[in-house]
C-alpha cells in the first residue's frame, strides 16, 4: 500500500473516532476534577430530580408527623411569632395528650418573650415605683405566669425537646444565642463546611433542651434544595444537622463516631451511631453532604395544624411514640424553598424526610468514589461503541440504545437498592455524541465515499461485494499495485464458424444473452468482471476485495459455467440457435492490478506473465478437447481439490515448460476414463 493511501485510510479512520475521543476527554476531566462544565452539572441535577421522583415514597410514614404554623393557625391565634407561654402549651400538649416520644422545633428562639409585659413591669419596679411593697407582692404573685420563657424552659425541661439554630459565615455571619455541646471536636478532618456566625438559641432553652442540629440546607445554582451537610464546623467543635441530632435523641443521645475513606487523609466517608439492632450507619459525600429524599408529593409526611392541636380537634393519642417537627408551612414566614417535586416546599419537610432515611438506613448520597465511578463509565461506554463505525445504522441504533440502557438500568439499579446517586449525564451524552457522529459520518461522509467506491467497482464487482467495501471504503482504490490473484478466460470454442451461420441481429442477441449468464455466474463466486473480449470473458479473484480462497472460487466459478450451459443451449435450440461449448484457462500468481491504461482510457484491470498464462491455457482447450485447464500454481493452490494431469507443455511466448491440468468436479472424477495414474488426488 502506498503512503497516500495508508494517509487516507489513517484520517478515515481518525474521522470516525476523533469526536468521540474528544468527547470522552472532556467529560474525563470533568469527570476527575481538572474541569468543570456547568452545564454538564446541571443536567446531572435534572436527572437526579428524575430519578428521585421515579422511586419516590408513596405511603405515609407513621413515625414522623408534622405540626405546621400553617395559615390556619395564623388565623385563629395570631401573626408569628407567638408568645412563648403559646408555644409552650403546643409543648406540652404534644408529649402529655398526644403521647409523642420526641419534639424537635424548627424554629429559633434567639430573643427573649416580652409580650406579658413581665419586663416592663420590673422596670418600674426598679424605677418608678421603687419600695412599693404592695406592688412588690403583686408582680412576684404573678411572676410565674408572666414569665412565658419560663415556663417554655421548664416545659422542655420536662421532656425530652431538641431545637434549631441557624449557621452563617461571610459579611452577614453574627453570632446570637448560644449553640449546643458540640458532637465531636474537629480535629482530624478535612472538607467540613465551616462557619463563623450562627443564630442560636437563649442560653435557658439550650440548657433545658435534649439537643440543637443547625437547620443550613445547600441550595444549588438553580436554585433548587438538593442537599444538605449532616456535620458543619464552628471553632473547634464539630456540630450536627437537625435531622441527625434528632436520630441521635431517639437512640438515647449514644456517640458519633466518625469513619473516614481509606487513605483519604480526614475525609469523611460515614458516621456511625451504637443503637439497639445493631451500628447505625450512615453514609456520606464530600463535605458530609447527603442529598434530601424528597417524596413525590411534599406531604407524604403526616401534618397536623398547631391550631387543631391546641384547640383539641385532634384525636387524644394520634401522635402517640412518634417524633413530632414543629414548623412553619405558611407562605409568609420564609421557609419555603423549590425542591425537585415541588416549586415551594416548607423546609420542615426536609428535615422530617431526611430524619426518616437516617431511621431507615437510606440516606441518599453521592458517594465519594463516584468521580471515579464516572471516569469507569465513560470508559467503559467508548470501548462498548467502538464497533459503532463499522455496523450499518439498524444496528448502531440498537448498540447504542442498549449502551444507554444498561448506563440507566445500572444507575438506578444503584438508587433503588442502595439509594447510590452516581453520575449519569456524562456516559448518556457520551453514547449521544458518538451515535450522532456515527449517524452524520454514514449519512454523509461515508455516503460520498460509497458512492464513489461504486462509481469506481460497481461494474466490476458483484453488489454485495461492492456492500462490503463501503462498510470501509477507505481502504480500497482503484491505484495499481502488486498482488497474487486468480485470473479466468472463458470463450466460446468454434465462436468463428458460429458467427457464419447467423444474423448479425441473432448473434448479438445470442453474445448479449451468454455474455449475461456467465457473468451472473462471475459474480454470484465473488469474482471481478475485467473485461469482454470479444466471444470472451475475463474475471479475476482476490482484488479489490481480499479472498484468502481466490483460485477455489476461480474454479468453482467455471465450473458454474459448465452448469449453466445445458439451460442455455436449451433456449438457443428454441430459437433455431446452434449449441455453445467453451473453453476456460485458469491461472494463479503475482499480477499489477488496478486503474490501468492511458490518458485516453483507462479501466480497473490486471497485467502479468500470470495473466497470459491463463490466456494461453484457454487456447489450449480446443487442443485437449477439455472444457478447463489451469495452471501448477492453481493446482498448488487448491491441493484440497482433486486434478488430473494433462501434459507438460511449452506455452506460446514462454521459455520454460507449464504443467498444465485439469480440475475434476466429484461427479466428473466418479466418470473419469484414462489412466489414474494421471489423476493428481487432493492433497
């Protein structure tokens, strides 16, 4: 081959794979770190929100209720906030008429109650009204019940409460309040969110509250709440989320203890909790981030109004042994944020959604292998299309579909049994591009090269063969070269006295019709029409489409021939036309072919002292009386095949003696009359 067309066939080739490889690249490097597409992220974010709506919860879930500050209580109770003394009858109605086992407040109290007018009146006390005893008397008679922090602190000291308190950082952070016992210090990790401000809550409710989880959710670029971190740091303690903080009171406040990733020098990989059945695990991602499992409706989890429960329209006992969220659900307190089931969702329904995978061991999370797990993907979905280029569209279509399939069926299949969120977007438009190269290259690349390809073969070559070639029509052209080939003569015997006995209008129809069938026979071996010569017909084997087997189909084609006459000769009869017989020469060897002739004309054809050979053994046949004669370097390549000798013979133009035979069909060999010691077996 030459350099030209080993150039043409490299930059076919390339063609083909260059956008996937480039493709595969960049998702590479998104995929590892070096770059980041955005984009990419966000139809990741989009699948994820598919996916989670797909295997979403549908039933209740009778461990977690919501008490909601709801428009209703709005209505019936006032604006918020609410008095202290109000919030503590919710309280205090939760545990003693309801029977819940743990209330969590997702609310702060960072500010003490001065509705009762408790501080004014001491003001006067001090000031005004200083030494009025009877004054005295009376405020401290009625201390107690002005006193609403009070009497919340000791509501929560009476059960078993857990609070909120908010983090913040940058020019906003402040710190108010007062935050929890931290749950471990902070020494030894690495990637925690860390922050300097925090509104907590007053010292009295902290101190008389089972615990405090920081109520910070992340909200992404477009602006959906997808995530949250169960640890964040302040100072040198390590706190944790709302959620985490309430699985922690349910299992008796027990230690977390933390599990870092092999090798991953303080990077978290799960938390670990001591509870009765056993470790309670759960794991996490980068930054101890988990993702909010969201149901496919915002209120799958049982809501209940803090008017209905005040006011006794709640059945005594409905809330008996569950954990019970306090929050606000009205639109104008705030707390509403988009989520992937919802454009306005109360935030109180994360933290009770999140409180429930913790319980059941299904937290949602991208694990920290998942970049890796990507970069596999991708990998794995390059090497699974590389066939693509060499597959008709019918079957790149299925490759691909069933790639894409097995990409999804696998990432859910890791949802659904693990609750696994890994990368998708990054191999789907990978098996995308690669597909809709695929589609464009054959549409219209390779359409053109095909066309030329028939352009330059189809009158040589059968059109399957022709179909063949333009599965890569790059490596075939039409420039000489040197190769071994097959190459068959066949003509007609006595085609000289034939012509005498007819019309020139019969003989071109008797030429037209025998010139047809032998070349249908030409093709139907896999052979290339060269030429017609006359009464004769030349074909070659092995060129331009390689055939390891070129002289066994070269014979198998003659003797179609032979097969082909009797049918033949039986319509010439009808026609009052004489019988034909012919006479086929044979020959194997080292031959040019290609695009050959002058400026003039040219056509795909073969030259060599191998070609003349066969014509000469064509010659030869009228000698012998023998319908095929090939030569020793066919008969050396069908040693499979039993031949006789015919005779040794100098050919015309030829020095040295040819050995020259005759091939023997099963049924001609079982008929064969002359010595067998002239008969070569095969082998």
């Amino acid at each position: 081959m030459s350099r030209s067309s080993f150039a043409e066939i490299l930059l076919a080739r390339l063609l083909k794979w260059l956008p996937g490889l480039l493709v595969c690249a960049l998702l590479l490097a998104n995929a590892l770190g070096p770059l980041t597409l955005s984009s990419l992220r966000q139809i990741d974010a989009n699948l994820h929100d598919f996916r989670l709506r797909l295997f979403a919860r549908e039933t209740h879930d009778d461990r977690v209720a919501i008490v909601a500050i709801d428009e209703k209580s709005l209505a019936e109770l006032g604006r918020w906030p609410w008095s202290r003394d109000r919030l503590a009858a919710l309280v205090d109605a939760l545990f003693t008429r309801h029977g819940a086992a743990l209330v969590g407040l997702d609310v702060i109290l960072a500010e003490p109650d001065r509705s009762s007018g408790l501080a004014v009146l001491e003001q006067m006390a001090e000031g005004p009204l200083r030494g009025d005893t009877a004054f005295a008397r009376a405020l401290e008679s009625q201390r107690a019940a002005l006193d609403h922090d009070g009497r919340l602190s000791a509501t929560m000291q009476a059960h078993r409460v857990v609070l909120g308190f908010h983090f913040s950082s940058g020019s906003l952070a402040a710190q108010n309040g007062v935050l929890p016992t931290p749950l471990m210090p902070a020494d030894g990790f690495r990637g925690l969110a860390q922050f300097e401000g925090y509104g907590g809550n007053l010292p009295a409710f902290q101190a008389a509250a089972a615990g405090g989880g920081f109520l910070n959710a992340l909200v992404d670029p477009d602006g959906v709440r997808r995530r949250a971190p169960l640890l964040a740091v302040h100072a040198d303690g390590v706190h944790g989320s709302f959620a985490l903080v309430l699985a922690r009171a349910l299992l008796g406040d027990p230690p977390v203890k933390a599990r870092f990733a092999a090798g991953g020098d303080g990077v978290l990989d799960a938390l670990e909790m001591p509870s009765a059945g056993g470790t309670m695990r759960i794991p996490v991602g980068h930054g101890a981030e988990v993702l909010l499992p969201y149901p496919s409706r915002a209120g799958l989890t049982r809501v209940h109004s803090a008017a209905d429960v005040l006011a006794g329209r709640v059945p005594q006992g409905a809330l008996r042994g569950r954990v019970v969220l306090v929050g606000a659900t009205a639109p104008g307190l705030a707390d509403l944020h988009a989520t992937p089931v919802a454009e306005q969702v109360a935030g109180v329904h994360a933290h009770a959604n999140l409180l429930t995978a913790i319980i059941d061991g299904k937290v949602p999370h991208e694990p920290m292998w998942s970049s890796f797990a990507e970069a596999a993907m991708l990998l794995a979905a390059f090497l699974a299309l590389a066939p693509l280029g060499a597959l008709g569209l019918r079957w790149a279509t299925l490759l691909a579909a069933a790639v894409a399939l097995i990409l999804v069926a696998a990432n859910f299949a890791a949802w659904a049994s693990s609750r696994l969120a890994l990368p998708l977007a990054g191999p789907l438009i990978l098996v995308a591009t690669m597909f809709a190269w695929r589609v464009f290259y054959g549409h219209f690349l390779e359409a053109r090269a095909r066309r030329r390809l028939a352009a330059l073969f189809g009158q040589y070559v059968p059109p399957e063969l022709v179909e063949r070639m333009s599965h890569d029509p790059a490596r075939y052209d039409m420039r000489g070269r040197s190769a071994e080939l097959t190459v068959l003569f066949a003509d007609i015997r006595g085609f000289t006295a034939l012509s005498e006995t007819l019309p020139a209008a019969d003989l071109a129809l008797l030429m037209n019709e025998f010139l047809s069938d032998v070349t249908d026979v030409v093709r139907a071996h896999g052979g290339t029409l060269d030429k017609y010569v006359g009464d004769a017909v030349m074909a070659f084997w092995g060129a331009p489409l390689d055939d390891p087997a070129h002289a066994g189909h070269a014979i198998d084609a003659a003797f179609g021939m032979l097969a082909a006459l009797p049918a033949l000769n039986a319509r010439f009869a009808a026609r009052g036309w004489p019988a034909l017989a012919l006479g086929i020469g044979i020959n194997t060897g080292a031959m040019v072919v290609g695009d050959l002739g002058s400026r003039h004309r040219r056509a795909y054809t073969v030259l060599g002292d191998a070609v003349n050979v066969a014509a000469r053994l064509q010659e030869l046949c009228g000698h012998y009386r023998l319908p095929i004669l090939i030569g020793e370097a066919t008969r050396h390549a069908i040693a499979d095949r039993s031949c006789r000798r015919v005779d040794t013979v100098t050919l015309r133009g030829r020095q040295a003696p040819t050995t020259v035979y005759e091939p023997l069909s099963p049924a001609a060999l079982q008929a064969v009359r002359v010595p067998e010691s002239t008969v070569v077996p095969a082998g």
